[in-house]
C-alpha cells in the first residue's frame, strides 16, 4: 500500500510541474526544489514500510534499533559541529605518535601544496626537511636570513666543509661567528620542493640544531603560525 502512496505522490507531483509550467512557486517552494521535496517525501514513506515490514511483531527490536540509529545521527551531528576542535585534538595526537618535525597534513588543492606542522613541547617548531635527498630535522627561525647548517650534516650531504671560507659573519646567542656559503640543489619539506636554496655551513661545535631560515620561507607563497601550528604554503 506504502509503496502505492508513494507512487502516486510522485505521479501528482509531475502532473503539478507540467501543468503548470513556468507558472511561478508552488506552495512557496521554486518548481525544483518542490519536486525534490516531494520525491524525498515519498522516498521515506517508501522505505518507511519497508523497514516497519521487516520489523512486524519486533516492536522491542525496532525501538532499540532506532535509539542506536537516533545515537549515530546525534554522535554525526556533534562531530560536525565540533570538527574544527576535533582537527586540532586529532593533530596533537598524531603529532605525539610521529617523530619529532614530521609533517601533520600534506596537502595539494589545485597545484598549491601545503604542510601542517606542531610545535614541539619546548615551544619550537621543528621540521623534517629533505636536502639533496638526504633527510635532516631544522629548527624554523625566522630570525635567520637563511638556512644553517650543522657541520656534520654538510658532510653528509657532500660538502667539503674542510675546504670552505667561513666568511660570512652569524649572530648568536653566544656572540657572533662565521659561517661558510654554499647553495643547495634542493631543499624539501613535505611535498613542498624548492631548488638552489642558499645556505650557510657554521663552523663546529656553534650550531646546535640546524636553522631553516628565510632564504627557504621568504620563497614560500606564505606560511602562517596558528596558536601550535605552522602552515607551509607554496604554489
């Protein structure tokens, strides 16, 4: 019977559409979205009395069925209206589980790539970064006109650091020191890849970590720091 009703629902509707042409609203709602409301409409008386069918002589099961269903729609609606503190609560967890620098989200929307990344307890932001293909962990420091770099990690990308001319003079916190200039072929974070970036190599022993400066995020289409996360953006 259910499935009668509906269909003459549908029946009545198209009639209603076609008669009346390009008549104006119905019942107040445009032609479209009338017909739309009245195909949902019998949609559910459709699948309504095929549901209470299933159910005949279960009315116990049926009640407890649909306060599971009424739970799922609640819990659905709750987390869509909270998705934006459940991104951040999802981040923080992710970024406790993954080394130290690793990027949080990587993302590419219509050829601009962007990389998510946490802030460490200590209050800095650390990143995984790939140079020359050989992956090093940066300190982000916008206070450096470039990337430093580590002695022991120049080696490791191939640079002579014996033969250098430690030149450049680099402020720190313990006085200033000088530093050697090179170019990397290629520096990387996330999917985000830029070539020939300028860097320095510090002497031994006055680096602690090393620095991904300007010369690396003033080539950026922008980056931006959100309370405990740093957004890289490129296109």
């Amino acid at each position: 019977m259910a499935a009668w009703v509906a269909l003459l629902l549908l029946v009545v509707a198209g009639l209603v559409l076609v008669l009346r042409g390009d008549a104006g609203p119905i019942a107040g709602f445009d032609p479209s979205e009338f017909a739309i409301l009245v195909a949902g409409v019998a949609l559910l008386i459709f699948l309504g009395s095929a549901i209470a069918g299933s159910y005949r002589g279960r009315a116990g099961q049926a009640g407890r069925d649909l306060l599971a269903w009424v739970v799922v729609a609640l819990a659905l609606v709750a987390g869509y209206s909270f998705r934006d503190e459940l991104l951040v609560l999802g981040h923080r967890v992710v970024g406790e589980l993954l080394p130290a620098g690793s990027p949080l989200r990587v993302a590419q929307v219509e050829g601009k790539q962007s990389v998510t990344i946490r802030k460490r307890a200590d209050g800095h932001f650390m990143v995984r970064t790939e140079a020359n293909g050989v992956p090093l962990n940066m300190l982000v420091d916008t206070g450096a006109s470039t990337v430093v770099l580590r002695p022991e990690d120049a080696r490791r990308l191939k640079i002579d650091v014996d033969n250098l001319r430690y030149l450049v003079p680099v402020h720190t916190a313990n006085g200033t020191t000088y530093a050697a200039s090179v170019r990397l072929p290629s520096l990387s974070v996330g999917n985000i890849n830029l070539k020939d970036v300028d860097a320095l190599v510090a002497k031994q022993g006055t680096l602690r970590d090393n620095l991904l400066g300007m010369s690396f995020l003033n080539r950026l289409t922008s980056y931006e720091f959100s309370g405990e996360f740093l957004t890289l953006r490129k296109i």
